[in-house]
C-alpha cells in the first residue's frame, strides 16, 4: 500500500519568514534609535539654518529698508515689507521711522494653531529686530533712521519640522529595510536556501518508487552536517525529480498540439471552462475566431502529407505571432480547423485580429494551385462574441455560432471573415 504523502501543519512558520522577520524588527529598532538621534542634531541644525536665513533676509534688504525710512517713503517701506512676508515662515513685519512712527506693516490674517512642540524647538528664535542704519554721503558716518521688527510663524517652522522628520523617518526606514532585505537575502542565499532545498526534497519523496533526482549541489557545505545529510539521503530521494519530469512531459503531451506546438483541443476546452466562468463573474466579453484552410484536403492530394504538415505548423505560427497576448489562447481544433479564443475582446477587436492573422496567412505565399478563390493557401474564418450572463451555463453555444460563421464564410467563396452581424464581410481574395 502506496502511503500518503506528508504534508505541512497549517500555522507553520517557515525558516525563511522566521529569519525575514527577526532581520527586519532588529533593523526597525536600530532604524528608529538612529533616526532619533539624528533628528536630535536635526533639530539644532534646522534652528541654525532658521536663524541665518533670517538674517541673511534681513542684511538683504537692510539698505531700501533704511532708505524708505530715511525717506519717509511709506510705499517702498511696504514693498519691502511684502517682499518679507512673501518669503514664507513670517507671521509679521513692520518698519519704523527714528521717531517711532509705523511706516509698514505686514500680518498674516489668520493665525494658525501652534503646537507645543514647535513652541518648545523654535519659541526662543521667532522674534527679530534690527536697527536701521543710513548713510547720506559718502564721508558721513551711519545714522540710526528707523528699526524693522519680524516675526517668524511658529506653525510653518512646526510643518517644515515635521515634514524633515518624516523624511528622516522615512529614509531611515527605506535604508533599513534595505540592509534588512540584504541581509535577509544573505542568509537565504548561504544558509536557508541549501536547507530548504534539502527540505523540499524529503518531503516530497515517496521512498518506494525508484529513479534519479537533482541532488542539491551544497557549495561550502561538502564537508559539514548538510554536506552529510545530502550524502545520507541520497538513495531515497533518486526517484523524486524523475517522477516530476514524467508528469510534466505527460501533461505537455495531454495539452499540446504534437504536430504544431500550440494548445490541443483538450486544453481548448478547459481554457474555454475557466475563461467563460470568469467572464460570467465579472460581466466581461468572450469573442472566438474559428478558420479553417481553404481546400486543404486538395492541397494535401496535390503536394503531400509532409508539405501539408508544414503548412499547418506555418499557419500556427502565425497564429501565435498575432495572438501573443497572455490572456488568449490559440489551439488547434483538428485537422485543418484552428480556433483562437479572446477573453475581455468585443466583436470589433476579433475582428481586426482575424484580420491580422488573415494577412499573416496571405504573407506566407503557400502555393496551391488547386484553390479556387486564389492561387496560393488561404483560411475562411468565422467570428462570434458573447457577453455570459447567469443564464448561460455552457461555451459551446458561442463555439457553435463561430463554426456557423464559419460555414457562412465557405459559402459566400471562402478566404474572407464573417461574423453574425456582418455575415457578408469580405476582406479580399488578392494579394
């Protein structure tokens, strides 16, 4: 009696995930150790930065500044008020002539909400006053003419704070995980992924069918306990990747075309099965293109077995070149038929790929002489779209209407695409 395979308890955590795990918390917690000691010199740098962009502002306009008050000019003391303000994270400006009089004034209308911690970090470093100085001539010492007072608001240097720590935050975070993942990927590479693949390997064998298996090439472990465990188990697991290529070349044979590669009408079917349950579900369109070489039986008396098989395998190629999406299937039907099936593709889009596909065909230049809608190999096609609904329990009925397109198309002279709502479309028998 063949015993049952083993299988994996539900709730088991891999090594790998184990390993992933531990990597990333340890480098979350150093993450946010570093990032909050270099938020700390974050914080005295961005003071420093504030305090010498002020008064880099300042110095700026420190001379029309003195002039407008020399001057008693209240329009250029405003203009260079508004300049200030207009510079971001300012809550107020004004100037002042010598004698004490406002000559500008500048004041946010709305004053937003200040939080403690931007108090706390920037309340000490907001307010500015700086003595305006001008001189009138050349040789005459500098004269006191007015004073400009500033304001820094609280709330934009609280935003501009917390938007530089998210990004610090941020980065670090993105830098840890990073190493994290590195790391993580390290010790796949050298230490996890061998013990997986040894895992894999007794856990899938069944120790009473013999054969060959891939051993696991084990660099750096030929002489420790892996290397070992390797060896030990070797006999036991010969049978496994034999069984595995058996049963892939079986299921290629069960769902492949021997003659032309493409999809064989067992896979046609199941492809059709889960497209058309999907297509139900969602509400999608399912279109079918179904051609058949015009005459081919002729062709094969005419030019033989083997130059017909070429054709075929030509005619599937071209197919495949037009239909390459992943979602589509090209599969031959049998004999000279072959059918194409288009998920989430209306009436319209079938029909250009048929038409594509018919040029490809005409492209080939197949000589048959014994055609008589052209002198060289052609496919009659017929086309049908169906948009599934809870009604409609069964494919066959959209494969049946595109076979009756199909035999429309025969009839109307061959070489040409018909669909139900078009069942005279013909798209040229010359070159």
């Amino acid at each position: 009696m063949k015993p049952a395979p083993r299988t994996r308890r539900s709730g088991r955590r891999s090594l790998t995930a184990k390993q992933a795990g531990l990597t990333l918390a340890i480098a979350l917690l150093l993450s946010i150790i570093a990032g909050a000691a270099e938020l700390a010199f974050d914080v005295r740098s961005m003071r420093q930065e504030v305090v010498e962009d002020t008064r880099y502002r300042l110095d700026l306009i420190h001379g029309t500044a003195a002039e407008a008050a020399f001057q008693l000019n209240p329009d250029l003391a405003a203009q260079v008020s508004e300049g200030l303000f207009s510079g971001g994270r300012v809550d107020s400006v004004m100037i002042s002539d010598d004698f004490g009089r406002t000559m500008a004034t500048r004041q946010r209308e709305a004053l937003a909400e200040e939080s403690q911690l931007a108090h706390t970090l920037f309340g000490d470093i907001v307010d500015y006053r700086q003595t305006l100085f001008y001189q009138a001539a050349p040789d005459a010492p500098p004269t006191a003419v007015g004073e400009i007072s500033l304001t820094l608001a609280l709330d934009s240097l609280g935003r501009d704070f917390t938007d530089r720590s998210l990004l610090i935050f941020t980065l670090g975070v993105s830098k840890a995980l990073a190493i994290a993942a590195l790391l993580a990927l390290v010790f796949h590479w050298f230490v996890t992924r061998p013990l997986l693949q040894v895992h894999a390997a007794i856990a899938s064998t069944d120790p009473r069918q013999p054969g060959q298996w891939p051993k696991p090439r084990m660099k750096h472990h030929d002489n420790d306990e892996l290397g070992h465990l390797v060896e030990s188990v070797d006999e036991l697991l010969q049978a496994f990747q034999q069984g595995l290529d058996q049963r892939d070349q079986l299921h290629q044979i069960s769902t492949m075309d021997g003659l032309t590669g493409i999809a064989n009408r067992r896979h046609l079917d199941a492809f059709l099965t889960r497209e058309w349950r999907r297509a139900k579900r969602y509400g999608h369109p399912v279109s079918v293109v179904f051609l058949d070489i015009d005459h081919f039986k002729e062709f094969n008396d005419q030019y033989g077995h083997v130059v017909g098989d070429d054709t075929l395998r030509a005619v599937a190629e071209v197919l495949a070149g037009v239909v390459h999406r992943a979602s589509d299937l090209v599969a031959r039907y049998g004999g000279e038929e072959f059918v194409c099936v288009l998920p989430d593709t209306g009436l319209e889009g079938a029909m250009r790929v048929a038409a594509r596909i018919q040029q490809g065909i005409h492209e080939l230049d197949i000589l048959h002489a014994h055609s008589t809608c052209a002198g060289h190999v052609t496919a009659s096609f017929g086309v049908a779209c169906s948009e599934p609904n809870e009604s409609d329990t069964s494919w066959e009925a959209l494969l049946a209407e595109a076979d009756r397109q199909l035999y429309r198309a025969k009839r109307l002279g061959r070489d040409r695409i018909v669909s139900a709502q078009d069942c005279a479309t013909e798209s040229g028998t010359g070159r």
